[in-house]
C-alpha cells in the first residue's frame, strides 16, 4: 500500500483483511503521522504473525515510535523492523531502544535518516538485543558525533550476535577515525571469527584513513565499509 494515503475507515478494513494472514507488511510512503488517531488502531492491528514490517518514509515521529515500541514486546514473529526518515529523533530513539530490546525475534532494525543525534540509549539497549538475536542495526543519514558513534562501535565489536552496524553519513570527523582503527586493533584475535561489517562511509574520511582502517578490519576480522 505504498505512496497511498491510509484513511479512517480504510484502515479498520484493511486491518480486518490481514488480521492473521500476512507476514510481510509495507507501509512505507503512506503520509501517516504519528499523531494521528490512526496510529494506535494501526498498530495495535498488527498481526502477531508478521515476519516484516516497514514503515519507512512515514512522519510517525515521537508519538508513533512510542506507539510502536509498546507493541513490540507482543509481536513475537517481528524479524525486520524498518523505520527510515520517519522523523523519530532522540526521543522517539529512547522509545523504541526500550521496544526492541523486549521484542523476542528482532534481527533488523532500520531507524536510518532520522535525525538522530543520541545514541546512548540504543547502545545500552544493544547487549539485551544481542541476546535475544538482534542481527543488524541501521544507522545510517543522522546526525551522531564522535563521542556518541564511537561508544556505539564499541559495544558492536564487544558483541557476538550483531554482525551488521551501519553509520554511514552521520558527523564522524577526521580525528575520529584513529579512535576507531585503535579499538579495531585491541580487538585482536577477538574479533577474528565472528564475521563483522561495520560501514562508516564519509566524505571526510581521507583515502589514508579508509586504507589503514580497511587494513586492520582484515587483520580482525571485520569488513570495513568506508
């Protein structure tokens, strides 16, 4: 139902239709606010069963994340959770760093381009995440500095389970990067077996930093995407 708009009495509808029969669900690009009276409907409509859900491209913002978030913890079929440029910011990050670490089957979440600038509580949130299964975490397009996305690269290569940390195109700064290549390499033998990609891609990454950084992650076992 992409690039449509989702009404009030489509949605009772729509939701009666899927109840109990869909695993995959996009609704991404369908003008939905996360302020609207929709949203708890919608959500709380959901099938259990879903596998996939994307929401991208929708402005669900603090309120909708927190819906969503508060539903999380029940759809324990949940897989891939994508939620790009879907105005959630800081708060709406804090609301779903909370969901998914309650959601039993999440391996993919997407919050890519969503003005993002804090990313304390995701990287709190990532052991629990971990255990339960968590795969993937997508980052990309926000606004993190050094100081937050460092910690969070951190946690990442501490972690068995999550193989995939996307922060490609956030505020990362030349001088961020020798930080980055130093825990690459305490990492050692560590890392070696565990299959890791970390994509760090940015501008203002010099050509000598991505060779020496791509050149570590081979001695550690981790691709380097920069």
């Amino acid at each position: 139902m992409s690039d449509n708009q989702i009404s009030t009495t489509s949605t009772s509808c729509f939701l009666q239709g899927i109840r109990g029969s869909v695993e995959s669900l996009d609704l991404s690009s369908n003008r939905i606010l996360g302020s609207s009276p929709l949203i708890p409907e919608l959500v709380q409509g959901i099938p259990d069963t879903l596998t996939a859900l994307n929401l991208s491209g929708n402005n669900l913002g603090q309120e909708g994340s927190s819906e969503i978030a508060d539903r999380m913890k029940e759809l324990t079929s949940l897989k891939i959770l994508r939620l790009r440029g879907c105005w959630i910011g800081d708060d709406g990050a804090l609301e779903l760093s909370i969901g998914m670490a309650e959601c039993p089957t999440l391996e993919v979440l997407d919050l890519s381009s969503n003005s993002i600038t804090d990313s304390g509580a995701l990287t709190e949130a990532l052991p629990e995440c971990a255990n339960l299964g968590l795969k993937e975490l997508k980052l990309s397009r926000n606004g993190l500095e050094g100081d937050q996305a460092i910690p969070l690269v951190e946690e990442f290569l501490r972690l068995d389970n999550i193989k995939t940390l996307d922060l490609d195109d956030n505020l990362l700064i030349e001088s961020d990067f020798p930080r980055i290549q130093q825990i690459l390499q305490e990492g050692g033998d560590g890392l070696r077996s565990r299959g890791k990609e970390l994509r760090i891609l940015h501008r203002s990454v010099p050509q000598g930093f991505r060779d020496a950084l791509r050149g570590v992650g081979v001695l550690a076992g981790v691709t380097i995407k920069c």
